[in-house]
C-alpha cells in the first residue's frame, strides 16, 4: 500500500472514524477531494467490509458545469461498481427562504440530503472530503472574525455520524494521489477566483506561510486546532455540569444564581453564559463573543441592570440572580399574529398552557425493543436525539419550513396552503420548533421528515395536545 493510504487508514484508527462493516455516505461532489475520498474508500472497502453510498448533491446553481458534475459522479461511481445518489434543489430559492446565504444554505441542504440517505441506506458514518488545507482555512478564517476557542478548533474530525478522514492530507498530497494513480476530477473555477475571504487564504496568505514563516505551517495549524478541540471538549463537559447548579427555570424565563456563577474559572463562566444564552434564544444562530462579554458585564456589574442581547433576548440582573427571557415581537418573526413563545423546559415529564387555552405535554422515553408508532392527530412522536436547538411551542415566524421526503424542505406557509388550513387560524396554530425548522405543526396532523422515529432512534418524545379545542383521541400508549 503507498504511503498515503497508510497514513490515512492509521489517522483513521486513531480517531476511531471507521469499524469493520459500516455503512458509509460519501459526499461526493466530483472535486478533487471528494474523488480522492471516494477512491480510498473503496481501496479499504474488501478489507473493512465497507458497504459505500455517495451521494451527489446539485445545487441547482451552475447550470451545466453542475450537470457535468453529476454526469461524472455517476459514472465514476460506476466504474467502482457503486449506486450514486443524486439529490437536487434549488439552493438560491432556500437560501432567500430561509434569510442565508447561498454558501450556508448549500450547506445546510448537502448535510440534509447525507442525513437522509444514511437514515434510509442504515448507514452509521458520513464521510467527507475535508483536508487539512480546509482546516487552516477554517481555523484561520476563525481567528480573523474574532472567535473563541470552539472556533479555533476548527472542524472535528469526528460529530455524530459525520467523519473526515482526509484531514491528515494537504491539498497538494491529494492532488499528487490522484495524479500518480491517473485519476481525473472535476474543477470548480470559482474555487480559484480570489474574490472571497476562504478563497485568498487558500491562494494567497497559506502559500505565504508555508514559503516565507515555516514550511509546516499548516502542520502546527492543525495540531494547535486539534488542541484546541480537546480543551474545548473538556470545557464544555465542566459547564454542563456547573450549568445545572447554578440554572433554573420559571415561566419560560432562565434564573442563573449570580454569585455562583461569577465565581466559577472565567474559561467556565464564558461558557456557562453561552449556554444560558443560546438556550434562551432557541439556538446559537447570532450568538457570538460580544453577546457573552455583555452579558458578563451584565453578571458582574450592579443589581437592576439590564441589556438586550443577540438572539432576542433580554438579560436583567436582580439582586442575586441573573434572569434571562425573550424580548416581546424580538425572536426573529415580522410582528404578526401577536407573537407568543414558550420555551419547553430540559425536564420530562412536562406541560406548557399555551395561548388560546390548551395544553402540550411532553413524555421522553427510552425505544422499546420493538416499538410501533401510532398515526394520531392531536399525539406525535419525534426522535428526541436529532434536536439541533431549544425546543420552543410558538406562532409562526418569516423563514419557518419543514423537511419532506425526499431530503428538501417546504415552507410553513405552502404546507399551510396544500393543508388548506384557513388563513385566519395560521397566525394562533401552536408549532413545535427546533429553530426555525418546525417538527409539529399541530393543526396540520404533519411532523418534519428529519425528526420521525425510525429504526436508529435512542430516545422518542412524545408530545400531546390537550383541551377541548383539539378534539378527543383514544387514550395514548407509550411507544
């Protein structure tokens, strides 16, 4: 075996990405990288008992540079004896849905489509085609916008079923693999166009590093990266924990005991308040460095202070405790319909009055060994493990959508409209929320393809409608 692939099936043991007889997806956009990942595999495919999925992704962007890119997956993918799977969308029309840009909105619709092919092909990993390149950019790129350590850690190598076993590899050792075994690619001439940030750190400032600094400068990068990873890690673990004494909950506001949150160790206290913030907003979109210094200050400074931060949220300090809620019409909708928002709480069981009269109760349990689930109007189960953010029961918001089948996603308004749900009811409907991406739309019957329970799920929360205005249903059984 030549020396690359060695060093990639030792980077792959070490981090524990691979195990005799996976399943994998690859993402396989038919650059250079992608192909070099696709290949490997399938060198180490007989020997690992590897069962391989690529999964092409069109953007829907680039005309017919994109469908040439898909032409040349499939027949790569054939040549290898491989099915390749090819997902389509309209990128441009979900990054204005969804008020992203195009680059996150591809993002978000790629990992979209790689999670649903590994939940229907009962795939365990993901692989993708990152190097170490992609990490100094990222790390860099960090460094630059001004991020904290989670930043400077750049990617993992390994999250969830996400793998990346090419990080061990620059881009130039990719390319020379490929170029030696004879193997063709295909180019992204946008990639080479110095006109955004990630592309002139790629062509001009890590040259200059590497030529003019220290010739293993992306070396250090990503052992300083990988360092960075595990301090992260190990912080985080700490403010879970210091998080949980110090936090409570009353009517959907959070209460951090002051005193004992400003005398943990600054690296804990910086993330004890990033995670009362982001649970408070419903998720991290927005919320950086700057909101958690304020909000330190805010910790620190005087009783009866207060200071709106990022994410909609109001932050007061009161005597000995500092009291986080959301701000009236500030969590992101356009004002209408009389916004309402009610966090659900960490705990199960548990119950919320909502708006309107009605309850919404909330049961976690544990996946039988055989586990059936029931088709009730007013009764959903979700898979409680693919929850991205803060659970939230609220009205709709601009930008609200679900997932479909099929790995794309609909807007609340258009599955509002095919359900033909009344226009006047819209606005008072009680919605499930991770995010802005909706699991229940209770008036719909309808729940989010990303969340059903399928034959993966660890944990089901079961979530129920109660009172008279959402009907009467057979009496609820535990999945």
């Amino acid at each position: 075996m030549d020396p690359l692939m060695v060093r990639v099936e030792d980077y792959i043991k070490e981090n524990d990405l691979l195990r005799p007889g996976d399943g994998v997806v690859i993402g396989l956009s038919g650059g250079p990288d992608s192909v070099c990942l696709l290949l490997m595999l399938c060198l180490l495919r007989q020997r690992y008992d590897l069962r391989l999925f690529p999964v092409h992704v069109h953007h829907g962007l680039r005309g017919a540079e994109a469908d040439q890119d898909r032409d040349f997956c499939l027949e790569l993918c054939g040549r290898q004896g491989l099915d390749c799977r090819v997902f389509e969308g309209d990128v441009r029309s979900m990054a204005r849905d969804m008020h992203l840009s195009e680059a996150e909105a591809g993002r978000t619709f790629r990992y979209q489509c790689f999670e649903t092919a590994a939940e229907q092909a009962g795939a365990c990993r993901i692989a993708v085609a990152h190097h170490l390149d992609d990490q100094c950019e990222t790390v860099l790129l960090n460094l630059f916008r001004g991020s904290s350590l989670a930043g400077l850690a750049g990617m993992p190598v390994k999250r969830g079923r996400v793998v990346r076993p090419l990080l061990c590899l620059s881009r130039g050792q990719v390319l020379d693999w490929l170029k030696a075994g004879g193997y063709s690619w295909r180019s992204d001439r946008t990639n080479n166009e110095a006109v955004y940030t990630r592309n002139r750190i790629r062509l001009q400032l890590l040259p200059f590093l590497k030529e003019e600094i220290n010739p293993r400068a992306d070396r250090h990068i990503l052992q300083a990266a990988q360092d960075a990873g595990q301090a992260q890690d190990l912080i985080e673990s700490l403010a879970a924990r210091a998080y949980e004494e110090a936090a409570g909950q009353e009517e959907g506001r959070i209460l951090l005991d002051a005193v004992r949150t400003a005398d943990l160790h600054p690296a804990l206290k910086k993330e004890v308040l990033y995670l009362a913030l982001t649970k408070c907003a419903g998720g991290r979109k927005d919320i950086g460095r700057t909101g958690v210094l304020d909000l330190m200050d805010l910790l620190e400074g005087e009783s009866g202070r207060s200071r709106d931060l990022p994410g909609g949220v109001r932050a007061v300090k009161s005597g000995g405790r500092l009291i986080l809620q959301r701000r009236d019409g500030q969590d992101g909708s356009d004002g209408q319909d009389g916004d309402w928002f009610c966090p659900v709480p960490d705990t199960f069981p548990c119950s919320l009055a909502l708006p309107g009269g009605g309850r919404m109760t909330f049961h976690l349990f544990s996946v039988p060994r055989q586990v059936q689930i029931s088709k009730k109007k007013y009764t959903k189960w979700v898979d409680y493990d693919r929850i991205k953010c803060r659970l939230a029961v609220r009205n709709r918001r601009e930008g609200d959508f679900m997932a479909i089948s099929g790995g794309g996603h609909k807007k609340l308004k258009r599955i509002f409209i095919d359900g033909k749900i009344p226009a006047g009811e819209r606005g008072c409907m009680p919605l499930l929320a991770d995010g802005r991406h909706i699991i229940w739309a209770a008036g719909t019957g309808r729940i989010s393809e990303e969340y059903k329970v399928t034959e993966r799920t660890g944990r089901i929360l079961q979530v129920r409608m109660e009172g008279e205005s959402y009907g009467r249903e057979d009496t609820c059984t535990d999945p």
